[in-house]
C-alpha cells in the first residue's frame, strides 16, 4: 500500500481493513465551522453550537477544526486555543459526512473516501466533496474511494464484523443509480472489513440524509445496540402480529423505529449471537422546535474516556437518557451540551464530528 501524500489505496491494501468501533482509542475528532453560505441568518447560532462540542471534546483529546481561511481567526476565537484551526474550504459543518470514514489495516490508518454527493443532490457540496481528499492528504494518509456513494452517518459499526445501515440512504437512486442492495452490502463489507450487514427499511425523503443510522440505532458494544425512542413507541418489542389501526396512523418515524426494532430483534451479528437493545427515549416537552429537528440522544459522540451527549431542556428526559448512556459506557464521563440551533439543522453531534483512530 503506498504510503505517499495524496496517493489513492485499494481498498484491500496489503490485508483486510477493519474499520474500528467509536469506542476505541483517538488520535483526534475532526469537525468543520459552517459557513454563511449554507446557514445565512441561522450561522451565529449554529457557530455557538459547533464550537461548545469542539471545547468539550478538546478536554478530552485533541480537535482538528476545518474553517474557511476567511473565517478562521473567528473559529479561532470562539472554540479557544485547545482546538486546531485547519484551513480548508468547506460548506457546511456535518464532518461525519463529508469527512472520510477511518480504517485500520497492517500498514496503519487509511481513509475511505465515500464520494460526498450532498445528501444525494439535496445540498451544494463544491467545496464540500472535496473535505475527505483534503484531510487524508494533510495527515499523509492513503485514500480508499469507496464504490460506492454514501456518507459517514449512514454506517454504524461495532468493531467485531457487524454493520448497520439504513436502506433508505445507501441503497437509493440518488447516490447508487442501479445498484441492489446486495451490491451495496458487497462494498461495504469490503470497505470496513466486516461480514456482517444489518439493514433496516428507513426512510425515505423525509430528511436531508434519508434518515441516516446514527440518528436510529447505535452500537454501544458487540451485541448492544441503543435504538432512539419515539415518546409514542412502547418499549416493549413490536410482534408479527398486524398492526392496529392506532399503529397504522403513527408517524413515519415511529414506524420506522418499531421496523427496526422487529428486524433487529430477529437479527443476529457477526459472532452469530442476538442483539441486546437498548431503548432511549426521545425527550417528549421540547417547546417549539421546526419541522427537521432532530431530538436524538443516539446522536452523542464517544470520545476517549467521555459520551458527549445532547441536552434538550426536558429536564427529566435529559438525565434519565444521561443515566442509560453512564450505564452503557461504564468508566467513562457522560458529558450533556445545548445543541439546539444544531438540531433545527436536522443533524446532532455525532453528525459534527468524525474520529481518527490510533493506529495500533
């Protein structure tokens, strides 16, 4: 595998690639500062957002921030001197996207390069396609272009050989025109080493990202998936008998989680063994929020010996989802931050960040 600044890799490099869980160990997270381009009015609120995460994260492990050149001395001053400005041009904030998807293999990190696309088309990405080839070649690390197009947000991994992926993302005629399902299933356990995906239906052209993984369901360990829980959904596992005409008239995103929590009850990973899920209700008093709001607990970000969580001003819902993610990342200090202009955007904080994993 070529080492040298900017080169492309194959995807099987000289062994196998595994892409780690969240969980282990950091070199750095990156985030970008959103531009006015994108955010117009909304863009001092959604700074304040942006750069809140990247402090609390900085006291943690170090963050690499990408900022326009023109507005990085104002990144500067509102994220502090714990956070690296890196000059690069960018559109929009959501590095778990445009940013590239880390792996390991035996020769040390690569970065798999997801062809960036806007959502599908649905957003301006000129400067943004580029934010993975820019990243990789500033830390000299080689590039995997993916196959496939598709984003960060729309994988989930537990670090054992399993995957979770929502349909209505990948396997979708506004990033991958003709391909099946089985083909998409293909590049991914090629790319992230695993040999194991599980699919959930999703949903469709209701969001920006055609509702990524990260905002539905989480890997919190091997076996342990967290699921985001409508206030409406009962906790107790969906059965196969047909739904009542009171489920019938649910919302597409409470379907959406009780289809996924059948599916993924029935599931079983990489090792062969059932899923243990976990329930993470939704906060259910939020006051007025827009139509894109996204009030996902799930979309927290574990950062080395820290979860960094949203907080939503629904004060008993707000601690007793910080109480379920203490239990589920024992040892590590559960950290709950404002995101509210954030969340008017549709996205959260996993959706802000992406790690680079120490090479091991």
């Amino acid at each position: 595998m070529g080492q040298g600044k900017g080169q492309d890799a194959a995807p099987d490099g000289n062994g196998p690639w595994r892409m780690p869980d969240e969980a282990s160990p950091h070199e750095l997270t990156y985030m970008s500062w959103p531009s006015r381009r994108i955010w117009k009015t909304y863009v001092h609120a959604v700074r304040e957002d942006i750069a809140r995460i990247a402090r609390t994260i900085a006291e943690f492990e170090p963050v690499t921030l990408l900022a326009d050149e023109r507005d990085a001395k104002g990144a500067r001053r509102a994220c502090g001197s714990g956070v690296e400005i890196l000059p690069v041009p960018v559109d929009d904030l959501w590095m778990r996207d445009t940013g590239p998807s880390f792996v390991l293999g035996p020769d040390g990190v690569a970065g798999v390069d997801l062809n960036f696309n806007g959502w599908g088309g649905k957003q301006p990405h000129t400067r943004d396609r580029h934010v993975a080839r820019r990243i990789l070649s500033d830390r000299d690390v080689p590039r995997v272009e993916a196959p496939i197009v598709g984003e960060g947000g729309a994988i989930e991994v537990d670090g054992a050989g399993t995957l979770l992926a929502t349909e209505s993302s990948l396997v979708n005629a506004n990033r991958n025109p003709g391909m099946s399902r089985d083909g998409v299933e293909r590049a991914l356990k090629r790319l992230f080493g695993v040999t194991e995906v599980l699919w959930v239906d999703g949903v469709r052209g209701k969001d920006i990202t055609d509702y990524h993984i990260d905002a539905l369901a989480r890997f919190a360990a091997p076996g342990v998936v967290v699921m985001s829980t409508p206030p409406s959904a009962s906790p107790s596992p969906p059965t196969s008998s047909p739904p009542s005409s009171s489920t019938s008239a649910e919302d597409v995103w409470t379907k959406a989680y009780r289809q996924a929590r059948e599916a993924l009850t029935a599931a079983k990973d990489a090792r062969g063994k059932a899923l243990d899920l976990v329930d993470l209700p939704e906060p259910a008093h939020i006051g007025r929020r827009g139509p894109d709001f996204l009030a996902s607990y799930v979309n927290y970000y574990v950062a080395n010996g820290a979860v960094i969580m949203p907080r939503f001003g629904d004060k008993k819902a707000d601690a007793a989802a910080a109480a379920i993610v203490r239990d589920l990342y024992p040892g590590r200090e559960v950290t709950q931050v404002p995101v509210d202009a954030l969340g008017e955007g549709g996205g959260g904080i996993h959706c802000a960040t992406q790690q680079l994993p120490k090479a091991r």
